[in-house]
C-alpha cells in the first residue's frame, strides 16, 4: 500500500515506536523509523533510520511526552508490534497453504496498529485532537467476534485440551495467540490508568481467542490432526 509521508517531529516519534496513524488523507506508518517513498521532488530524500533520540533510556509519545523506555506505554506498545510480527509470520504459511482467511489476518495487523497508535497517546498529556486522531472503534471487535462464530460453527466440538500443532499454519497461528495474550497483559495496566481507550483491551482479548479459532480451521483445512494433551504420568 502506498504512503505519502509527512516528517512531523510528533509523528515522527511515533514512528519510532513502530506505530501507523491516519491524519487526514495522509498515512504515517512506522517500523523502527522506515518511510514509504514520496514521488515528490521535495520528499525524495531518504531520512535516516536512526534518531539517536533514545539513546539515553527515553522515548516520546505521540503527544511529545518523554518517558523511560521501560514505561507501561512503550512496553505495550512494543508486545503490540511483536504481535503483528508474529501474524505476519503466521499469514505467510497460511498463504503458502492457500487459506482463504489471509485476508482477514491482513486487516488484523492493520487494526493493530491503530492499537498502537492509541497506545501512544496517554490521556493524561493528550489534548482534544491527539485523541480524535487516534481513537478506536469498537467495530472491529464486533468484526472479530462475527469471524470467530463463523468459524466454528465448521469446527467440531472442542472436548480436550489441545497442545499447539496442526502443522505450520496452526502451530505458527497458536505463536500468535500466546504472543497476543502477553500484549492483553501488557495493555491491561495502562488501561486501568486511564491512559488508554478500554476497547483495546477488550479487541486484544477478542483476538486471541480468534487466533485459537482460526489456528484450529488451519489445522482442519489442512488435514491436520490436533495433538491432544495427555497427562504425564
């Protein structure tokens, strides 16, 4: 998808965090700093991917706040972006199966980062418009929600405890949603601060348990058999 980018010093922090935000018609989207080019003549000089601005254990919100990179924000903000890696990884070997819900796995890493971009707002030093730039909609957890009984309802009856397996799109999906549990963690005391909209909380919750649905229609799509948990005696 192309970009057109503008270097705004806010956004630009922003995109340190590995974050995307929509302002206007123009999307920043950011990993560790990397720009989609611009086919303009005063946009064509490539920025360098380091800031040295963190050098010394600070990053900034989008909102221009600096604090400590073992921060609640940055650590949610950093198991977010983990977890949209995890997918991507995920989404190639469901792609290479050939399953039709790669669309769908797409749009989540997509929604993640407007998580992300929530995230990097903390009420607490945001005004008016940092919030309206980054709010988030409860209408991709209901989107979730709809995917999720659509798939089991072609599921059969879970009655054991599964381990993570299936074979690669399975096993690479359950990765996914281990990874996203820990971003629920991580969400979860930022917020309780009131620092972040609790519909990101609740689309992480969503999301894992989308991602065990979907590993478990990966495995049935490919003909793969889930192994079973057995007590060791």
């Amino acid at each position: 998808m192309s970009s057109l980018v503008t270097r705004s010093t806010s956004l630009h922090r922003v995109l340190r965090l590995g974050t995307c935000m929509n302002i206007k018609q123009m999307r920043v989207c950011g990993d560790r700093g990397r720009y989609a080019s611009s086919t303009s003549e005063e946009n064509r000089r490539i920025p360098k991917i380091y800031t040295k601005t963190g050098d010394k254990g600070f990053s900034s919100t989008f909102t221009g706040e600096r604090r400590p990179k073992e921060d609640h924000i940055f650590d949610a903000l950093g198991t977010t972006d983990e977890l949209s890696s995890a997918i991507g990884l995920a989404r190639e070997f469901c792609i290479d199966s050939g399953h039709s819900f790669t669309d769908q796995l797409e749009k989540v890493q997509c929604v993640l980062q407007d998580v992300g971009s929530n995230i990097a707002t903390p009420r607490s030093s945001a005004r008016e418009s940092h919030i309206t730039k980054t709010k988030f909609s409860s209408q991709s957890v209901s989107e979730l929600e709809k995917w999720i009984d659509s798939f089991t309802e072609e599921l059969p009856p879970l009655t054991s405890f599964i381990l993570p397996s299936g074979g690669k799109s399975s096993a690479a999906l359950h990765v996914a949603r281990a990874v996203c549990r820990r971003a629920e963690r991580c969400v979860a005391p930022v917020v309780r601060s009131g620092e972040t909209d609790p519909e990101v909380a609740k689309y992480l919750n969503r999301l894992s348990d989308y991602l065990f649905t979907v590993a478990r229609y990966a495995a049935m799509k490919d003909g793969n058999a889930e192994t079973i948990y057995k007590r060791q005696e």
